[in-house]
C-alpha cells in the first residue's frame, strides 16, 4: 500500500510539472519526502524540478539584465535601482541581479546598499569577477583600502591577468602609499599591453610623484598619440623640472600643443602648458610673461571672496592665539608625524624620505578621516557664529578620550605596530587650520615645520596650474598674503606643540642631517639608508622674476 502512495504521488507531481504547476509538484516532492526521506526518486526528481526552476527563472531574467546594462551606459541609473530592487523580489537566487543592483546603488551614492547587494552577489557566485571588483570599489571609495586590495586580489585570482583590475588595485596601493606594489601592477599590465592608457597614465603620475621624471616622461609620451585629451597629457608632460625633455621632444610637443582645438574654459590651462614649453626652451622672460597671462585667464573663471579669506586667516590667528593644548591621558604606541609646510615647500619629498626607513608608514589626509573634525573640515568659517558653532560641535565630544588611529588611518595602531611600522607620516598644506584639534585629538602627535625662500616658493606656485579653485593660487598680491598667513600661524602654534623647523635648503643639502633632527624630535632612530631626493630642481631664474615683478623690495 505504501508503495502504491509513493507511485500515485510521484505520478501526480509528474502530471503537474508537464501542466506547468511548478509550485504544487514541488509541495508534493517536499511531502514525499518528509514521510519517507530515504526516496532517491523523489529526491532526484525534486532536485531536477528545483534546477529547471531556476534555469527558468535565469533564463526570464535575460532579457531583463541587458536593459538594465543598456540603462547603466546611458546613465540612467535610478530607474535601474528601482527596477532591480523589484525584479529581486522574486529573484533572490541571481548573483547578476544583486550586482547590477549594487553598480546602481553605488552611482546614487547609496555605499552601505551597494556593498550589500555586492555581498549577497559573492555569496551566491563566489568566484564572480565583476561583484568581486566592484565590491572593493567600495572599499576603495569608503578609504577601507586594505579590505578594497583583499578584494581586488581576489578578483584577480578570479580572471588572472585582469587589466582592469589590476590598474584599479595600482591605483589603491599608491593611495595607500604602497609605491612599489603599486608600480609593480602597471607595469604589469604594460608588459601585455604596452598601449594601455590607464596603465600609462597612473604609472607616470607616479613616477613623477616619486620624481622619477625620465620614465615618467617617457610614459605620457608613449600616451600622446593614443589619448583623447591631449591637452591633458601635455600639461603632465610638460610639467617637469627644466632639462629632463630633450629638444627635439620640445619641438614635437609644440606642435601637438598648436594642434589642440581649445576651448574657452580650457585657454588657460593651454597657456599654462605654452609657458612650460617656453621654460624648456630657456627663454624664461617669455615663459615669466606667458605664467602672467595664464593666471589672469584663470582668474576670470575664478569668483572668490578676497575679503571672506582675509577675515578667516584674522579669525583662524585669534583661535590660535587663544588655544592652550589640551593634556592628553594616553600615551601612543603609533606617533603621528605631520608635515607642514604652504604649498610647493618640499612636504611630499621630505615625507618620501622619510619612508625610506622600515619604522615609517605613510597616512594620507589624516584631518579628512577623523570623523570629529570632517564638519569643521566641510564648514566655511567667515565669522565668529561660525567659529561658536564649529566650538559647539567639538564641545559635543569627550576630548578627555583619545582619537583611536583606525577612525583616521588606513591601517590600525595593532596591524602598524605587529609590522614594526610605529610612526606615520602625513602632509597637507591644509593640517595648519586643524592644527589645535589634531594636537587635542590625536595621541602622540608631533609637526615637522618647512621653511622655504618665500620668492622661491610664491615663484613654484604661481607656475602650478592647480585644478582648486583658489584665488590664491593665480593671483601673485593674495598669494604673497597666504605665505604671510601661513608663517604667522606657525609662529602663533609653535611654541605650543611638539615640533621642529627645517629649512628646506638645508633638506636638499645634508639630507641625513635633517633626518637627524626629526629622530630626535620623535625619540628614535629611524635608519634611513642612502637618502635620495630625486631630481629636485629650483626655479632660480623664475623666482628672480616674480621678486622683481610682484615681491616687496626689502628698504
């Protein structure tokens, strides 16, 4: 009897599959079995009915996919998250549609959404390239950079040889300060494809930072007959110490410089690159007058606020006047080591030599991830209501409790000290404002001081076409102003904190002398082996000029 129930039933359930009424013969399958659990036909047919099931379901959802990718190209990506999040209703199993839900969730700025579609995505199809790639996107985005290398790793591993991908984690190792690592990935993929313009690009934006300039210009050379903003290309090749392009590359730079159809927003960035060129064909006067030029241009695309920028450097400099340090409870592990210094004093060379030793990590724009300070940092402080309510905002927190170094850098105070790494370093010409927060935040904190010739330095700044939108960048009067504003807020600080004053000069002249001083400013030696400066340059003749042109003659 009990066997004529079990052929009756499957029977049945068959009857129902070939009708089409897939969820009554999966309900009878599933009561088979809970009355006899050992029945191999029934596990076989309900496991057969399952994968036709979801066969269907993919196969229905094809269609469905390729729109929603067509959308995505044409940027029409909320339509794209709604549809998805509605298709997932009844397509939990698609690990396609939990990724093209999380790609439109990511480009709405919806990253915790995102992350979580790319989660469920790697769950259900673990080995997925594209889930993999974009879910350390994320991490990459949200500077969680060692979980966003983790992941690229794993997608390589997934499709080895990826170029993409390895560009992408190029790019996060060199956020991360990972220079080595971080070239090794772009050149990798330059050894299979010697044209790849992303690969070209990031490996010669990061020789030029590690002022490597002969690769450097060979590889935006190689990039020039292949990119589709020339102009682009040219600024970085152009934008180099004198004597590192030869002649016959002036010439041929000029002339591809003449061919570029320019467009009005873009003249003065044209006229920055016709003033490199002068430079590198010696005739300084011209390229002084063309510098000239190029910042009038910017200027005019620029409306900022001369007397806004005058009240908050008066307003900053009575805060500081006022502040005393706050004393702090705890005593750091990991020192914080930040470099200060206006724009073009040297911060970034003195920081890489510094990490040419094992007990140095490099930290990148410590204020922008401490969390306590980020709507100061986002605040545009022009009166005292403003500085009452940024106060209030800090007034909100215990500063009696120490900043923990994982709200702030890349790596946490236990992985640093387990690599024998004990001391970060950190530059940003913008650390002077939060200069009193930091000291009261982070433990063990300490300020390395830059000073630089000021002509010297207002003569390297005003031949830098900066893509912020700085009055004080291209005009030479509020330039000079921001270098006074910044010397006085040292002077103002120094005293308060843990810190030492370096001359640049003497930097470049005995560079282990200066290591010297900060290894006794932080209490440690730091080792640091043949002390390379690079191909540093000043711009003598230049600065000449500009003292002439717009510095006040000494009486």
């Amino acid at each position: 009897m009990a066997k004529l129930t079990i052929e009756q039933t499957l029977l049945k359930a068959r009857s129902l599959v070939r009708k089409g009424e897939i969820s009554a013969a999966r309900q009878l399958y599933e009561t088979l079995l809970t009355r006899f659990p050992k029945n191999m036909r029934a596990r076989r047919e309900l496991a057969a009915l399952v994968d036709r099931n979801r066969s269907a379901s993919r196969a229905s959802l094809i269609p469905h996919l390729k729109r929603m990718a067509r959308q995505l190209n044409r940027d029409e990506v909320k339509a794209v998250e709604e549809d998805a999040a509605s298709l997932l209703e009844k397509h939990l199993e698609s690990a396609e549609l939990w990724n093209i839900y999380g790609a439109a969730s990511a480009r709405v700025g919806n990253l915790e959404q995102a992350e979580h579609a790319f989660r469920e995505s790697i769950n259900l199809q673990p080995n997925q390239e594209d889930a993999l790639g974009n879910l350390a996107s994320i991490y990459a985005e949200k500077n969680e950079l060692d979980a966003a290398i983790d992941y690229y790793q794993r997608a390589i591993s997934a499709t080895p040889g990826s170029p993409n991908l390895l560009v992408r984690m190029g790019v996060v190792l060199k956020k991360r300060g990972d220079f080595d690592a971080a070239q090794r990935c772009f050149e990798q993929v330059l050894s299979r494809n010697p044209n790849n313009t992303s690969a070209l690009l990031f490996l010669g934006t990061l020789l030029k930072l590690r002022q490597n300039y002969v690769e450097a210009v060979s590889c935006f050379s190689r990039l020039m007959p292949v990119a589709t903003d020339k102009l682009y290309v040219l600024k970085n090749i152009t934008d180099v110490p004198v004597g590192y392009l030869s002649p016959n590359l002036v010439r041929e730079l000029q002339e591809s410089l003449d061919r570029v159809v320019v467009a009005d927003d873009d003249r003065g960035d044209w006229m920055f690159v016709q003033a490199h060129l002068d430079r590198h064909k010696r005739d300084v006067h011209k390229a002084f007058d063309g510098y000239c030029t190029a910042n009038e241009e910017k200027l005019k695309t620029i409306k900022d606020d001369l007397a806004r920028q005058r009240n908050k450097r008066d307003i900053q400099l009575k805060l500081l006047r006022q502040w005393t340090p706050t004393p702090l409870t705890k005593r750091a592990e990991v020192q914080v080591l930040i470099i200060l210094g206006p724009s073009r004093s040297g911060k970034t060379t003195l920081e890489t030599m510094l990490q040419g030793s094992p007990l140095v990590a490099s930290a990148y724009e410590v204020w922008r991830r401490a969390g306590r300070l980020t709507e100061m940092a986002n605040m545009h402080i022009s009166t005292w209501q403003g500085v009452e309510k940024a106060g209030a905002l800090l007034s909100r927190q215990d500063l009696r409790e120490a900043l923990k170094l994982d709200e702030v850098f890349y790596k946490n105070e236990d992985m640093l000290i387990a690599e024998g790494t004990p001391i970060l370093t950190a530059t940003s010409p913008g650390f002077i404002n939060h200069i009193s927060n930091l000291v009261d935040l982070l433990p063990g904190v300490c300020f390395c001081y830059l000073k630089r010739d000021p002509v010297e330095v207002a003569a390297q700044i005003f031949a830098t076409n900066y893509g912020q939108r700085n009055t004080y960048s291209y005009d030479p009067d509020t330039l000079l102003n921001y270098l006074d504003w910044y010397e006085e807020m040292w002077a103002t600080i120094s005293g308060k904190v843990r810190g030492i004053t370096l001359k640049f000069e003497d930097v470049l002249t005995d560079p282990q002398q200066a290591i010297g001083q900060i290894e006794a400013l932080l209490g440690r030696e730091l080792k640091v082996q043949d002390v390379s400066i690079g191909g540093f340059r000043g711009a003598s003749s230049l600065s000449e000029l500009f003292a002439q042109r717009f510095a006040p003659q000494p009486v």
